[in-house]
C-alpha cells in the first residue's frame, strides 16, 4: 500500500520574515502570534476555517529554543483547535516534511479527512534559556570547542572539496542562482543579486564555510493544509498532490568505520519518494532542497541521483535558474528568505505548491508538474545531517 | 576579574561513559568493541550499533589515526560558554579517523594552524581540563 496521490495540499500561509527583537525597543512578536498570523494566511488561501478543524488533524513542527515538551497540545490550544490527531514534527528541521508523511497516513487511513501542519519560531524577540544538549554533542564536542552547525558543516565541505576537487566556483553558482530567485521573490528578505566574486569574498566564518554559506535565522510562521484527495477537489485552490514520500532518520553514514560523511540520508529517502510517485528524474521538474547551507544542497543534489558523486562537469554545466534544466531553490530557499528555527524548512513545500499552481510569478518555472522537496534536520556526532525527509509534488493526481 | 570564572563546559561522566574517563586519566584511550561482531562502538553506549548485542567491552586503542577534516575556529560564537574557548583562538577542531576505524571529533595540537592537512598522521595526547576529565586531542606523528 502507498500514499501516493491520497492527498493534496489545499492552503498555504506564511507571514513575512523578520529579525525584529535583537535591538531594545523594537516592537516584538511571540511564536504564538506568528503562529496564529499563518494560520489565519492558509485558511483563507484554503477556503476553510477554525471549525473544520475539530476532530481532524494538527501537526507541529517543534523549535529547537522552546524546550517545552507539550508545544503541539499548547498550540492546539493557542488556536482553538480540538484536533482528533495531533502530531508533533519532531525531525528538528525535517519536521514539516515529516508531518507531509504522518498526515497523508492518517488521511489514507480515515483516521481524518484533512489536516493543518504549522510552525513558528521568534529567535530574535523571544528568549526562553538554554536548553539541553543531546548527549553526544555535550559529552563529545562542545568541551573541545565546537561552535554550533558550522564547525561540522565546515568539516563536511573542506572534506568535499579535498576529496572531489570541489572549488568555490561551483559551490558559489548555487548561491548565486538561489539569490537570483529571491531577487525575483517580493516575499525573499535578502534580494540584492550577487556575484560568484560576492561569494568568495564574503568573510569566513568557519574556515572554509563562508557568511554566503551559511542560512539566515529569522522570525515566523508557516503552515499548510492538506486534505484527502476528494476532499481537496471540492475546495477552492488547485490541489497539489503528494505522490511520493520517504524518509530516513539516524542514516549510518559518519561515525561507523568506514563511512562515508559525505553521503546524505536523502539518498535512500529520496529514492523511497521517487519509487512511490512513479518519477524519474527527467521527470522532476524543480528542486526545492534544505538549504542550511550552500554545500548541503550540492550534497543533495548528488545524493538525489541527479549525478555521480564529484561530477563537477553536472555543476559547471547545469543552468539552476528557473528557466535553466534544473531549477532549485526558485524562491532562494531559507538562505535568502529566512529560517524561523525547525519551522524554515516549511519554506521549501509552501515555495513548491506554488510553483505547481502557476503561481511563481517572476519565477516561475515553465510547465511545472513535479516538484521535490526535502527537510533535514539534526546533526549527530560525526555524521552530516541525521534525519532527512522527501516528497514529490505534484499538480495532477 | 570576572572573565576567569568562564570555565570551559565539561563533559559529563555518564554511567556508560565513566571507563573511558577513567582509562583517559591514565593517559589510554579505549573504546567499546563488541564481542560478539566485533564492530568498534563509538560514542560510548549500552549496546552495539551493528548487531544490538549488550558485550560491548572497553578495548584498548593504539591512539593513531589521521585527520580526516577538519575547520580553524577564528571567532567564537553561540552559547556563553562559548566565551571560554577565545583565548585558545585560533585553534582546529577536527574529524580524526583513528586506525581502528572509529572517527572522532577532537582538536588538533602542537602545531600552527596552518600546518594542519587532510591525511595528516596524528597521535593522542591527553589534556587535563579537571580532577576527572583528562581530553583527548591529537598531534602530528612528526612532531
């Protein structure tokens, strides 16, 4: 049995991004207000309201600096939803990916009919305290200094670029094209064009991980809506479809002897969701991919199949712009838009539907069928990236 | 002086990690090795990764290994302890793959920081960060 094309994403809502809260006095807003703000944005888009909710389903994507473990049942509670099937995103930044997953399961099993996925984080203006470190990362590698993410992606991506010959080259036309997309984006936050020099020339921050690397935390909300797919025909927006899904935590590359630190878990999650909608690759028509950093999409977009490990001809060949043979991050991804904590990687699914409604305005990508998207969240000791999800929309079920 | 009660964060002796502490302050590394499929297992843990088997046993290491990658923290960010490690800076965190196999996350010392290479030879030295903790770090085989 599959989820393929079972259900349909039928609203999306996003509030505009902002870092207001770092300096005193600006006026400041808390995740529950950005939470209630996207939701208000998907229903409208939806055609539906708070009541159709009750009974149905809530899923939650959980941010990293709200160490509270009952935030979905507060946010149900927030919003003034009593829902019949209430899930948490707890894949850290795949976690709205994830919930693409757990509720097309629900949906495909009549436990519910449709279902609101949301999330939201303030980083800026709301500070709730540290928070514990998992195990690995207290014991194993802050006493020896590590700063956060960027000390290991700065460890994946001088690997790479050893091991393949990687340059800065083709690492900086996946900045480049991303923030091309987000000048043509009037929802992006950054959106002056740069150039492959910009890129290079942007100061280190975690040799050899660049400030163009690196993503842009942010405040805000996101959230979508998806219902059974005859549910879906009745509402409103064109339906795009779920078609497939895959999903691989704790991947066993990194820490094993032997392993390989530069092979990602969408590898086999990827080839799980492709199976399942029917694709190839010919047939993929976009790439919306987690992009916490530029060398975790050029992992991707190895590990996805598109081309061997190391081809670096793929990357000075291909156009990655939207009217180029692959576009990605046609929106500029969470780079340029924004990262509001586990929530950001909703980005990439809200900037799909899009796309596969027609309604990417200066970018949209011609034709646009089939669309994939992926989420990662997580790094565990001596790995990249721990659990990756990916889904394969679709504008006909 | 205030800035003298930053202390650099310690890890925790944990019940599944107090052996390698223990071997750590007799200048020894060790790691768990599974007796039934023989895998290394490592970070310290109840049961092996490869086969769920409960025989982990701590095993001795000969402390070799080579820097498998590696990044120079020139500023420090994050977390207020992270204010403890500025003086040290620069300083290089790295992946070293140790002979076993095994790969670990550690610092790279005695040496500039440019002087750092991938496939570079490095061996264990052991430094002391409190009455408990001796940290295992690498230096280079030629040094």
């Amino acid at each position: 049995m599959s989820i393929r094309d079972k259900a349909a994403i039928v609203g999306i809502g996003e509030t505009p991004t902002d870092r207001l809260g770092s300096k005193p006095g600006e006026p400041r807003k808390s995740s529950a207000e950005y939470i209630s703000w996207a939701m208000r944005l998907a229903l409208e888009d939806a055609g539906l309201s708070l009541k159709d909710f009750n009974g149905q389903g809530l899923g939650v994507t959980i941010p990293t600096a709200y160490p509270q473990p009952f935030w979905p049942e507060e946010v149900a509670e927030i919003l003034g939803i009593t829902p019949g099937f209430l899930l948490g995103g707890a894949t850290g930044g795949a976690g709205s990916v994830s919930l693409l997953g757990g509720m097309a399961a629900a949906i495909n099993s009549s436990l519910i009919d449709v279902a609101l996925c949301i999330g939201a984080a303030a980083p800026f203006s709301e500070h709730f305290g540290g928070g514990i470190q998992p195990g690995d990362m207290r014991d194993w590698e802050i006493p020896y200094g590590t700063m956060g993410p960027n000390s290991k992606i700065a460890m994946v991506m001088r690997r790479h670029m050893h091991q393949y010959g990687t340059t800065l080259d083709h690492l900086g036309k996946i900045a480049v094209a991303g923030r091309y997309h987000a000048s043509l984006n009037p929802a992006a936050y950054l959106r002056k064009p740069i150039t492959i020099e910009d890129y290079k020339n942007s100061r280190l921050v975690a040799d050899p991980v660049r400030l163009l690397d690196c993503v842009l935390p942010a405040n805000g909300g996101k959230a979508y809506i998806l219902a059974s797919t005859e549910r879906a025909k009745k509402l409103r927006k064109r339906p795009v479809s779920l078609k497939g899904f895959g999903e691989r935590s704790n991947p066993s590359y990194g820490a094993r002897a032997g392993s390989d630190a530069l092979i990602m878990g969408v590898k086999d999650a990827g080839k799980v969701a492709m199976e399942m909608a029917g694709v190839k690759h010919g047939d993929i028509n976009f790439l919306e991919l987690y992009d916490d950093y530029i060398i975790v999409v050029y992992l991707q977009i190895e590990d996805l199949g598109f081309c061997a490990k190391g081809d670096l001809g793929y990357f000075e060949r291909t156009d990655f712009t939207f009217k180029g043979q692959l576009p990605i991050q046609t929106g500029g991804g969470m780079i340029n838009c924004g990262q509001p904590s586990t929530a950001g990687g909703t980005l990439h699914i809200l900037e799909a539907v899009r796309q596969l409604r027609g309604e990417g305005g200066d970018r949209q990508v011609p034709n646009a069928e089939i669309g994939l998207v992926s989420g990662l969240g997580v790094l565990p000791y001596g790995k990249n990236l721990g659990c990756c999800a990916v889904a394969v929309l679709g504008n006909e079920a | 002086m205030a800035e003298l009660d930053i202390r650099k964060p310690l890890p925790a002796i944990t019940t599944e990690a107090k052996p390698f502490w223990d071997a750590a302050a007799q200048q020894k590394l060790v790691m768990q090795r599974c007796q039934d499929c023989r895998a290394w297992v490592w970070t310290p843990r109840p049961s092996c990764f490869e086969c769920g088997s409960e025989r982990v046993e701590w095993t001795p290491m000969s402390g070799k290994g080579e820097v498998y990658s590696f990044t120079v923290i020139r500023q420090v960010v994050g977390r207020a302890a992270s204010k403890a490690f500025e003086p040290d800076i620069p300083y290089v965190i790295a992946w070293v793959d140790l002979e076993e196999g095994p790969r670990m996350i550690t610092n790279v010392v005695g040496c500039g920081v440019e002087e750092v290479k991938l496939g570079m030879k490095v061996s264990v030295v052991f430094e002391q960060q409190s009455p408990e903790i001796w940290l295992p770090k690498f230096k280079s085989q030629q040094t």
